[in-house]
C-alpha cells in the first residue's frame, strides 16, 4: 500500500485504488417524482414512509440507503471498519440511531449539507491509511423534520420567497473499499474552509454558500493545476438556482467559466421546473442522493470519465440566527473517476 499524498494544506491524492464498492439512495414521494427517479434504489410513496414520526421516517431512509450499498457491495455491516454518517438534526439523532441498530463502529458528523463529501473524503483517508478495510459513509435529510427544527414546522404553512430552498427527503451511503473488479475510484479531495461574507437571511442559503464554493473550486484548481475542462460534469451540493447563478459570476470575475453541461447543481438536477420548490433542493440528502446514483452509474457506464462534487453546507442552527448571527459556510470536493475494466 502507497502513503497517501498531500498536495495542499487542502487538497488529499489517495494514491491507492480507493473505490466505490456499492451505493445506495432511498427518497421521498417528491423526489421520487424529478427527472432522476428511476437511477433511485427506492422510492417511499409518503414521507412518513410507514412510520410514525418523520424523524422515525428519515432514519429509514438512512437505513434503507445503507442496506443497498450493503448488498450492492456483496459485504455486510459485520465487514466494516467504521460508519461516517451525519444529517441536520440536533445531536445527529439519524445517525446515532441507525448506527445504533447496524451495530458498526461510528464517526457521527455535522457538516450540513456538504456531510456527503466529508464523509466520502474522511471514509477514503482511512481506508487508504490502513485505518479501516471498509468504511460506510451515509448521510440523510428530510424536508418535514428540517422544516420544523431550522425554520417554521409545516403545519404552520408560513410563506417562502423565491430564493428560499426545499430541504430534500432522503438518504445516500456508499461502501468506500481497497481494490475490487468495479466501481469509480476516489482520487483526490479538497477541504473547504469556512467562509462568511455575512449573509443572515435563512431563506437565502444559496447566496450564503455560493462564496464557500468558489473558495474549494479556486483551491482544487489551483492545487491541481487543472480547469473545468479538465472534468466531464462538476456539481455543487445545493446552491439552487440563486446560489449557482451567483457561484457561475464569482468564477467568471476571475476567468473561470462554469458552463452548461459540464457545470450543474444538484438542488437543480433532483427537481423538475414545474415541481414547486423555490430555488431548487437542499439539504445534506441533496448532494448524496445524486452523487450515489445518477454520477455513480453514470461512471460505471462510461457517460462520464471524471467528476468533481463539491458539496456545500451552511453551518448554522436555530440558536445562532434566533441570535442574529450570520451564516458562515463550507464546501468540501472529491473527485471521482471511472476505472476502466480492461
């Protein structure tokens, strides 16, 4: 085994075959309804998802979305090393409960919405260290238990403006392994630093994040010594359509052009235009639920030969607006490719 390489005080190269052994995505009812609906593993038709509470109904999701990448990865949860989850709840109750019941080893995390690509890039690390053989990363949201912890619950039925973002109801996990026949490759990752330009408005996280994602995409370049060009798709994590607009004008002010199709946005990308969701989608499933399946076979079946997911996240609670403060944000990016079978 290869020591990993440090490129950057921010940008990891795993320099051994640190692979996507197997992912897995369950959604909600609405998601279930956007133009990725059918590269999704499981679709409940409620967002209760047969349970009694939608905290109960989100931690399914997470469990449903872990039990695939299980099976799709011919492994068990008695296989791995340690569990890298996390979601938007106070005290990452999802995780710790379904951590609780899959009896593995846990990492719980809070990076907001960019959860995904921390835990993918932490889950890489350790397995490329020799730390773990097998790491399970996963993350979750859910629009009605977001709804009520960071903002009004739903029965309220208080009125949104445009820029505002629909949480996404759902849940990704992947089994990150050594080696094996099939599944893109994890090759670098670029650690996000905390930006706060200080925006306070809840209802505008897109133009809170959009900085955050510039920053992590002007580091990765930079240390790379690469170009948009240089992948076939780069996504963020859920600016929507405010906050993308905004990232597209912040790298065009230093001659980076995001374009149409190699650029998206995955708060974008799960919705379709007439669905009812302001800005588009956010949330930490946002990101995960189309890193883990639509880019995932989209790799495996040679549409795209490398992609770059910045996930971003804006790491607020309750506490700190009800305080006034601003919202300060991050963006983490892994870059995956497709190994070629030959």
């Amino acid at each position: 085994m290869r020591a990993s390489a440090r490129i950057s005080r921010q940008t990891w190269h795993f320099q051994n075959e640190i692979r996507l052994l197997g992912s897995g995505v369950a959604v909600g009812p609405l998601e279930g309804q956007g133009p990725l609906a059918e590269e999704y593993d499981h679709i409940f038709e409620d967002s209760y998802a047969g349970e009694d509470t939608w905290e109960q109904a989100e931690r399914k999701m997470m469990t449903q979305a872990i039990e695939v990448a299980l099976n799709k990865s011919g492994l068990t949860a008695e296989d791995m090393d340690v569990l890298l989850a996390g979601d938007l709840l106070n005290q990452i109750i999802t995780a710790n409960y379904t951590a609780r019941d899959q009896q593995i080893p846990l990492l719980g995390q809070f990076a907001a919405c960019s959860t995904s690509m921390q835990g993918l890039a932490l889950a890489s690390a350790l397995v490329d260290g020799g730390f773990a053989k097998y790491a399970l990363t996963g993350c979750s949201s859910h629009n009605s238990t977001a709804e009520r912890q960071f903002r009004y619950p739903t029965e309220y039925g208080g009125q949104k403006p445009p820029s505002a973002q629909w949480t996404t109801t759902g849940a990704g996990a992947t089994v990150v392994g050594l080696g094996g026949s099939s599944g893109p490759r994890v090759t670098h990752a670029t650690i996000g630093k905390v930006i706060d330009l200080g925006i306070k408005d809840p209802f505008d996280m897109g133009a809170a994040m959009a900085p955050a994602a510039a920053d992590t995409l002007l580091t990765h370049f930079h240390d790379l010594a690469r170009a948009p060009e240089d992948y076939d798709l780069i996504v963020t994590g859920d600016l929507g359509k405010v906050g993308s607009s905004i990232l597209v004008d912040l790298m065009a002010d230093v001659d980076v052009k995001l374009v149409a199709p190699r650029y998206d946005d995955c708060g974008i990308m799960i919705f379709s235009p007439d669905q009812e969701v302001f800005s588009g989608g956010s949330g930490c499933a946002a990101s995960a639920i189309v890193s883990y399946s639509h880019i995932v076979d989209g790799l495996n079946q040679g549409r795209y030969q490398r992609v770059l997911v910045v996930a971003t996240g804006a790491l607020f609670s309750p506490v700190s607006f009800q305080q006034g403060e601003s919202i300060p944000c991050i963006a983490h990016g892994v870059v995956l490719e497709r190994v070629s079978s030959a």
